[in-house]
C-alpha cells in the first residue's frame, strides 16, 4: 500500500516516529524524517536504510522560518509528498499555578502552530497533486483533561478540533486526514516534558513506564492507516477507556481525574529535587 509513497515524519529522532519510520521503510516508502537532532535522525536513517529510501530533513517546527525551507527541500528531493504525519511534540509536567506563560506560549508553538503551520505549507502540493493524506499524533490527552497537563491537554484539544475541521474542508478533495490518539506509550515523552519554568521533566513517570511498548503501537497505527481510519486510537491501558466515559459518563470521568490528581501529589511524582 505504501510502497514508493513519499511519507514525511516529523518527530522522527524517536519514539513513534522513529518507530512509524521503520514499520514504512518495511512496507518500502520513501521516507523523509525531520526533527531538530541531526545525529540522532542519521541514526534512525541507519536503520531503516536497508529497506527503503531515506532522506534526513532537520528542521525546528518551532521556528517559522524554517517551515518553508525544509518543505521546499522535501519537495527538491521527492518532488512530492504522499503523506505527512506530524508528529513532533512535547508535553508537560506541571500545576497550573507554577505553569509561567512562556512555558505555554512554547506548548503551544511546538504542538499547535508549528503543526499547523507545516500543514498549511504542504496542503497546496497535495491540493496540485490531486491527492494526499495528512496525519496528526493528537493524544487522549486531547479528549479528556489530565492534571499537570493543563497545556498540553488545551494543545492536544486544539490540534483535535482543527485536523478534524479540516478533515471537511478537503475530503471532497481527494485529501485524507487522520488523528492519532495515543494513550501511555514507553517513550521518552515524559522525560523530554516541560516543568512549569520550561526547563525539562527529566525522568520517566509511572504512567509512561506502564504503557504500551513502541513497537506495537506503530504497528497499530499502521493497521488504521491501511483500514483508512479517521481517527487511531492506540493503547492499552486504563486510559483507553477513559474516551468512552468521557462521552456517556462526563461526572464518572471527572471524579476519575480528580482521584488521579491526588493520587499523583500524594506520590511526589512531580518532585524534582
């Protein structure tokens, strides 16, 4: 199905996007990966090499001016793009009242204006090309509201409401849109966070630690690609049910949270000395 497809993977340096990139490079697409780290895209490019065609884009969706360039090299090299998956991202760890505003402003550049800003610089190719598919790595996190995740959750939400706006702008247009909504997965999500003072997280929760291993949830990602899903739900833990309470029983879920809340303070999982 996706075999000399030209996929683009923001995020690829890890987690799921260096996972997602070597479930494509199998199905033997042509893959572009774009993070900040170069050395550490090389390495994923390493690894998927052997299978499929790779080219490494670096590139800070954070800052604006870069967008276009990386876009325009893309196109040089591939001289199209099938499929973006925009997965860049960071998340956070942090109570509301010791969240400073710049931490958000950053939250929201990374996980909002830089996706959003990327899509709007590669929907006219695909619109020319008559074609494509675009995908977002959205979270649980952007259906329900978690506690310490005020930003991240108001991020995830955001990025929920305008792919699936946009989903009916273009569908008449031959263009996919898909939302993917991870619950815990092992990644380095947490240690990569943001604390209230936007210095790093630095260590892996126990709710990460719990979830889904990489491997599996690529693998079910790329299930719901191949079954054109409009939306991918992936995990396997507690959470996961966390969307169907929230639609049928909103009270339930938010006394669930509320217990979660205390049971995070209570363990001092937040505590960074």
């Amino acid at each position: 199905m996706f075999k000399n497809q030209v996929v683009w993977i923001t995020g690829a340096s890890s987690g799921i996007g260096e996972a997602l990139a070597q479930e494509f490079a199998r199905e033997g697409a042509r893959l572009i990966l774009s993070a900040r780290r170069e050395e550490a895209l090389a390495a994923v490019a390493e690894k998927c090499s052997a299978a499929a065609a790779v080219h490494i884009v670096p590139f800070d969706i954070a800052e604006e001016t870069a967008i276009q360039p990386a876009v325009d090299q893309v196109v040089a090299t591939a001289g199209r793009i099938d499929l973006l998956i925009n997965n860049a991202g960071i998340s956070q760890r942090s109570s509301t009242i010791e969240t400073e505003l710049s931490t958000y402003r950053k939250l929201f550049e990374v996980d909002v204006f830089g996706q959003i800003a990327l899509t709007k610089a590669v929907l006219p190719i695909m619109l020319e090309q008559g074609n494509g598919h675009l995908a977002v790595t959205a979270s649980v996190a952007g259906k329900i509201g978690a506690p310490f995740r005020t930003g991240y959750c108001a991020a995830k939400h955001a990025m929920m409401g305008f792919f699936d706006s946009l989903r009916t702008e273009v569908a008449h247009k031959s263009i996919r849109v898909t939302t993917i909504t991870p619950g815990y997965i092992r990644t380095s999500i947490s240690e990569n966070a943001v604390r209230g003072d936007g210095k790093t997280f630095g260590k892996t929760d126990e709710a990460i630690a719990g979830g889904m291993e990489v491997g599996p949830a690529a693998e079910a990602i790329m299930r719901g690609f191949r079954k054109g899903k409009q939306e991918i739900p992936v995990g396997v833990g507690m959470e996961m049910h966390a969307l169907r309470i929230k639609r049928y029983f909103p009270n339930l879920l938010f006394k669930i949270m509320n217990k979660q809340y205390a049971k995070v303070a209570k363990s001092n999982q937040l505590e960074t000395q």
